[in-house]
C-alpha cells in the first residue's frame, strides 16, 4: 500500500476539468452546446412549443402519450401500430439506428418530448434483457442519445411503480434536459455511461440503492441545475448514488430518506446500508458538490445529507493511496454549497466520511460540524436559514434564503457559477447555495 502525505487540496477547475474531459462530448454533435458551469440553464429554443421542426434521421418528436412500441426498428421511422409517435417507440427507433450505424459514438439521437404526462403502461413480460428497450418497462439507451421536454413542471414521465424509468448503457452518453422523472423502482435514471441532467425534476423514486440516479462503477454524471426531492432507498443513496466521477452544479437535493427497515444493530459505519441520506459517494472517482442545497434528507447509520465510504470498491492491487492523515482515495468536494437540517437516527447528521475524505473548498454553510469545514468563508455550526421548498420562479422548486441568512454573500466570488439554479444570473457579492437572493429568473 503506497503510503503519502496528507493529499493536497484538489483545485476545483482540476476536479471539473478532468470530470468534463472523461464525458463523451459527442453528445453535442448535432449542434447543440453541453450544459456546463458556463451555459444558461433558460430553457432551449428547441423546447419551446409548437414543437414543428422538421424532422431530419435520427429526430424523433413524440406526439403521443401513450407506451406503445416502434412498429418496425430500424426503418427510420418513430412509428407504433397506431401510427403514433410515443416516447417508447422513438428511443426503440433511436437505439436501432445506433446499432444499424459504423460509428454509433459520432451521432447523436435527439427526442423531443412535448409537454405531457408519459406513463408506463404494462410491466414487461420477460425481465428486461441488458441493452435491450422492450415493448414495456424501463426504458434502456444506447449510443449518444439526447431527450429534451418542454420543462420539468409539463414534461412527466412516470414509471408508474412498474419499473425504473431509464437505463443508460455502457459506452453510452444520455443527455436529458426539462422534464420530470418520477413513480420508479430500482431507480429513476440507472446509469452505466455518460449522463448529464439539467433543469429536471427527479422525484418520489424508490429503489434498494440510489432511488432517484444510481452512477456505476466507471460512469460519469453531471447534474446540472436539478432538484432531488423525495426519494426512497430501502438500503443507502436515497437522492443519488455516486460509484465514479460526478459533478453537481447549481442543484438541490432535499427530503430524500432512507427507510429504518435497511439497518439493525450489527450495521456499521462505511457498509453498503444505511448511509447517504442525499449523496452516497463510494470512492471511484472524485465527486464534486458545487453552490447547491443539500437539506432535509435522511439516513439511520450517518450522512443523513452526505456520505462518502471506500466501500466496495476494494484495493486488490494496493493502488489506492494512503495518506498521512488515515484517508484514502478519492475525495467528495465542497465548494458554495449548503448542507442543514438533514438527520441520522445514529452517526453524524449532515456529512459522514469513512476512509474516504470530505474536503472543503470554502464558501460553504452547514449547521454542525460534520462536514470537515475549515476552508476560506466556511461557516460550519450555523443556521443557514432556508426557506421551505417551492416555486421561486425557474423551472423546478427551489429553496430560497431568508432576508438574513447568513449564506447571503457568503460564496467565494471567484468560484461562483454565472447563473444560480432558477437561470438568474448570480449577481455579486454571490450567495451559497443553488438559489442566489438576488437576480431575477427568465
């Protein structure tokens, strides 16, 4: 085992650097920008009613609300027996393309989903083969494949307690923007790939691990000026479950919980049960928490708002470093963000670390002294005095600060994201936490 030094603090441009670097950015091929900290998160062009843009191959707009299947893959055609374009047929039609394609990584697939309530109609017949998008349940992407609504409050797609809502695959890049995912098993989003969410909603999802995005080993996840809310684990990562290189940015997570059932007294801190109320982070990669709102989550061993462990990823070939300090591997970052009012029925409330370290990058607010805060304009043991979750303009719930929030001008200016959560712009002096007090949303 290599033994080292207390591990420098990871820059933060280095963190995002390399996360953004390992994304596939042909995701973007048709055109269209990858959100990232420097984008505005008002919603695209392309999403805006009356949704008549021509078609061109490998677009699909969806003119149903039904679960139908495609009729006949591969033609190039989003079509059911009904003759209707669904949700289910044009990401069934998008994956046939891809495997019909030589180069599946240098195009990418676009959907567009008008404003609607898509639900999940049958459970499968067979379990859903790997890789596979049957007639019914989860819906499995392939390839490079971008889903855009017309915003998270009018584009639902539901589960419907049937099955997850999305798998992406390995070698994968899914791109979803302005919609709600919600009424899940085993998951709201199951991500092997390349996943970036921006301005969704993903909500009272239930799984073992992970109910609202489970990230496996080597995938990575942005997300992007989202609220994750009112999820349920039966065994840890009730909001999002990081098992590699992560980012989010501009985010809430709020009122994720894990149930009481997942643990007993024998349950120790650093398993696999009952940790990571909001973030559960298992040490593949670095994860990075950037001006965003973790509050009002709970777990029952620690970590009610986060939780980072080595866990199962083992160290079979002594590669993983050792520090002077006992921490090894790699870090979950604080930078801007709020982290109160989350709960454990046993261990530390707001953050828990085993093995793995939690560092602090500044400008953040939390109301104990769990989260290792002792960076410039970190206000650990303080009340940050948040509103509750609601409608502060923007295209998901959000909570706001309160006149005399202490969070209030709080953020370190020079690592403050140009527009905060709602898509105003974060005016300076900038706040900490996804929502900036002052600014106005579009």
């Amino acid at each position: 085992m290599i033994i080292k030094n207390v591990m420098p603090r990871y820059t933060l441009v280095k963190s995002i650097t390399v996360l953004l670097t390992a994304l596939t950015l042909s995701a973007c091929s048709d055109g269209h920008s990858a959100p990232n900290v420097g984008t505005p998160v008002s919603v695209s062009a392309d999403n805006e009613p009356p949704f008549n843009r021509p078609a061109r191959p490998g677009s699909f707009l969806v003119n149903s609300e039904g679960d139908e299947p495609d009729a006949l893959r591969g033609d190039g055609r989003c079509e059911s027996a009904k003759g209707e374009c669904t949700l289910r047929a044009a990401v069934q039609e998008s994956n046939a393309l891809v495997m019909q394609t030589t180069s599946p990584l240098t195009r990418t697939n676009v959907i567009i989903v008008p404003e609607g309530h898509y639900r999940f109609i049958e459970s499968p017949v067979v379990a859903t083969a790997a890789g596979v998008t049957l007639d019914a349940g989860r819906l499995v992407i392939l390839g490079n494949t971008n889903i855009r609504g017309a915003g998270a409050r009018r584009t639902i797609i539901d589960g419907n307690n049937i099955d997850r809502v999305f798998e992406v695959s390995a070698n994968s890049t899914f791109t979803i923007s302005d919609v709600t995912i919600t009424g899940a098993t085993a998951s709201g989003i199951y991500n092997h790939g390349q996943l970036i969410v921006t301005r969704c909603l993903i909500t009272e999802n239930y799984s073992g691990y992970g109910a609202g995005i489970f990230n496996t080993p080597w995938s990575s996840a942005i997300i992007d000026s989202s609220t994750i809310s009112n999820n349920t684990a039966e065994s840890e990562g009730a909001g999002i479950r990081f098992d590699s290189a992560g980012l989010v940015i501009n985010s809430t997570i709020s009122g994720n919980r894990i149930l009481e059932s997942c643990c007993d007294d024998t349950t120790y801190d650093g398993g696999t049960q009952g940790e990571g109320g909001g973030i559960d982070a298992r040490n593949g990669s670095a994860v990075t928490i950037m001006n965003s709102t973790i509050v009002n989550n709970h777990a029952v061993i620690g970590g009610g708002g986060v939780n980072i462990a080595k866990s199962y990823q083992g160290d079979p070939d002594d590669l993983v470093e050792t520090y002077s300090n006992g921490t090894q591997g790699h870090p979950l970052e604080l930078i801007n963000t709020i982290i109160a009012g989350n709960t454990s029925t046993r261990g530390r409330a707001n953050c828990s670390q085993v093995i793995s370290p939690i560092y602090s990058l500044g400008g953040n607010v939390s109301d104990d002294d769990s989260c290792e805060l002792n960076a410039e304009n970190d206000l650990p043991n303080t009340d940050p005095k948040i509103k509750a979750l609601a409608n502060n303009g923007g295209p998901t719930d959000t909570h706001g600060l309160a006149i005399d929030s202490p969070a209030r001008r709080n953020a370190l200016q020079e690592n403050c994201s140009p527009q905060d959560q709602t898509g105003a712009e974060r005016l300076r002096p900038c706040d900490t936490g996804a929502v900036n007090s002052s600014g106005t949303a579009p």
